[in-house]
C-alpha cells in the first residue's frame, strides 16, 4: 500500500494524545479515528504509525525492527544525550537491548520468572493483597491506589528481588520520574527529573547489591550477583538489570490493578458475572489487560528497508505501533469496545509481543488475579467515591488516586 503523506489530522490527533504533556480522558475514540482514517500514518517528525493487530504484532516480533539507542537518545536529549544520567541508564537496560544481547540479559533473570517461582510467590502475593484489601475494608474503603495498587506491586517485588526490610526505601517518586521517558512529549524539565531520580536509585541500588553480596539469600539480586562473580555478568550491567525489574514491575502493575477496577465499576455486570463464576477470573485478567492497557503504544526503528505487509518502510524509520489500538481492532477482537470477562481466542498485545515480551507478565497477572479474588469475596460491594485523578501521562496510562467504597451487602444502609 502507499502511506498517505502527511495528514493534518493524523497529526493532529496524534499530537492531541501523545503530545501535550497531558493525558486524554478517553483515547480510544481517537485511535478507532485513526484507523479509519488509514492503516498506517507518516507524521510530520517522519514516523510510521501503525494501529492495526496485525502491523503491531509483526513490528514487536520481525527482527528487522529493534532500538535504535542513538537515534532514541538524539531524540530525547539531543546530540549530549549520554551526558544524562536517566538515558545513560536507559541505553544499558535490556529493554532497548537488541539480540543477542537481549537474550544474555533474559537469560539472566528469567530464572526467577519461570512457572514454578511464580508459584512459589503465589503465597507471598495473596497475604500481602489480603492484608492490604482488609485494610480497605476496615476504612470502609479508600484511596484504592495509595492503600492497595501503589503497594502490592511493591511487595511483590521486593520479595523477588529480595530487599529486606531494613534496605526498603520509597522509590515510587524516582521510578515514576524516570517513567516520564517514556512520553511521546517529554520536555527538558522531565529529563532532568529523571537524571536526579537515577542518581538516588543508583545510589541505593548499589547499596543493595553490596549488601547481598555479603549476605547472599535465594533471590534475584543475589542470583545475579553471583553470575557476576563468576564472570558471567559485567559488573556494571548490575544495576541497570535490577532496576528494569523493579521498574517493570511497579508502574505498570499499579495502572493494571487500577484500570482494571476502574473497568470493572463502569461495568458492574460483569463484575456481577465474576462474582458469580470463579472459573473467570483468567479470562477476565487477560480481557482487563486488554481493554486498557497501562501501556499505550511502543516504538522499533527499522533496520532495514522492507515491506511490512504492503507498508514501505524504510530504514531507520520510526514505527510507532499503538498496542492500545491495535487490542481494540475489529478484525482482530470480536466487539472490540465491550467488556467481556468471559472473553474467549486471542489476547492483547498489553505485555508486548516477541522477543520483548513481559518478563514479568505472569507476574502482574497473578496479582490481578488475587485482586479480583478478593473484589469478587461473597458479600464485599465496592463503588467509586469521589474523584478519580489520572497520572498526568499519556503513554504511561494509569490513576493516581481512585478512591471507593467498600462494604458489605448486610451492613448496607440504603440510601
């Protein structure tokens, strides 16, 4: 196919989501705009961008596409860009890896993400959101992301990691101020949040692998710090392999819980149906996943000039492919726009797709499904109260407060 040139209207509306520095209350409208308007769109900067599954998904995983660190540091801090401490980090992370350097970091911390740890966390996940939940109950409810989905996450973490208590600090500023990378609109201020905010998680994450070097335990951080004694880990691959656990861990976790619930009160029936079948409670993690992702959209450059089914791309373009889009496609999901927690056939493409997806997607998974465990207990009622407060992002989707209330049906006093 011919790429359109450049719309107006693509750009503009593309502009009108990403780009601001704000977040837009309900986006999706605007992506369905965008995919009927073309299949694929070449803004002004000279990106690609893609919204249908199918474009989306060959992106992720066609190893014609990867990241390009020169280009995304020129992009995001200009030609000094290695002077930043924030894109210094982000350049040694295995998210912007290529191969084969990418699977020697998987590798690496895959150990502690296979099927039988997940397990062996399940425990450690369902105390740590029961006691939190119980919390909420307790109040009669709350700021469900302060007191719960700003916290499990954490906890869960921190077990898999293994930070003890004397060594847990609040990083929940810092790794949301790194986070703003992530934005299609960064400014300079972000940048030099960000740098200051790597400056104190380097400072701690250092602490802690000094710590577990002397007091070894069966967690990740040791795990890795003994395949860097033994040379199979470059010392200074520690911290930024820690960091991109914990900070994959969190963010997205946290807007997964709370978008999810947010869903989940805008369509009480089929919180009703989750109340009333168990055997849901899958389906309805990945279709929560799906219907709002924590991440809307990703990039690749191309290394290549190729063809991507019938869309010219040529080298080293940038294509933006919006997973947030593409989860909502009609050719890919039957009803797209509906909740349905039965839903049935393909997944989303929320934890990636290829050789980037999730390595901690079992992971989040498993606490949704404890949350909804507990959101679904026979007899517990909670409802919106109040304001909601959106994290002021746009490509890092989430809540920064959603407060409710939560009680039980035989204590309910009718208004």
């Amino acid at each position: 196919m011919t790429v359109p040139p450049i719309s107006g209207t693509a750009d503009d509306i593309f502009a009108r989501l990403f780009l601001t520095g704000d977040f837009v209350e309900d986006p999706y409208p605007d992506y369905e705009e965008l995919r009927l308007l073309s299949r694929a769109h070449r803004l002004g900067g000279g990106a690609l961008v893609v919204t249908a599954y199918g474009d989306c998904a060959a992106v992720l995983r066609d190893p014609r596409f990867g990241n390009d660190m020169e280009a995304i540091g020129q992009a995001k801090g200009g030609a000094s860009w290695r002077d930043h401490a924030s894109l210094a980090m982000l350049s040694r992370m295995m998210l912007i890896a290529n191969p084969p350097r990418h699977g020697s970091l998987h590798r690496r911390v895959g150990t502690e993400f296979t099927p039988a740890r997940i397990r062996a966390i399940e425990p450690v996940i369902a105390r740590a959101a029961g006691e939190l939940f119980a919390g909420l109950c307790e109040r009669g409810g709350g700021d469900f992301i302060s007191m719960y989905a700003d916290v499990l996450p954490l906890l869960t973490i921190h077990a898999v990691l293994g930070i003890p208590d004397s060594h847990r600090i609040e990083l929940r500023r810092q790794t949301l101020a790194f986070n703003a990378l992530f934005e299609r609109g960064l400014t300079a201020p972000h940048i030099a949040a960000a740098d200051d905010a790597v400056d104190e998680i380097t400072l701690y994450l250092t602490d802690l692998i000094a710590y577990r070097r002397g007091q070894p335990a069966d967690d990740l951080v040791s795990a890795l710090v003994a395949a860097a004694n033994r040379g199979a880990v470059a010392e200074d691959e520690l911290v930024p392999l820690v960091f991109q656990v914990y900070n994959a861990a969190y963010q997205t976790t946290m807007s997964l819980l709370g978008n999810g619930l947010r869903q989940l009160l805008l369509h009480p029936a089929e919180l009703a149906r989750l109340r009333g079948d168990p055997l849901l409670l899958s389906p309805a993690c990945d279709e929560l996943a799906r219907i709002d992702p924590p991440v809307q959209s990703t990039g690749r450059h191309a290394f290549v000039d190729l063809d991507l089914d019938g869309i010219p791309v040529r080298a080293g373009d940038m294509v933006i492919a919006i997973i947030a889009a593409a989860n909502r496609d009609p050719a890919r999901f039957h009803d797209p726009e509906r909740l349905d927690v039965g839903r049935v056939g393909p997944t989303g493409l929320s934890y990636g797709y290829g050789p980037h997806y999730c390595l901690g997607a079992a992971l989040a998974a498993e606490q949704l499904r404890a949350t909804l465990r507990l959101l679904t207990a026979s007899g517990v009622l909670i409802e919106a109260n109040g304001p909601m407060v959106r994290l002021a992002s746009a490509n890092m989707r989430g809540f920064a407060h959603l407060p409710v209330t939560i009680h039980h049906r035989a204590k309910r006093v009718d208004r």
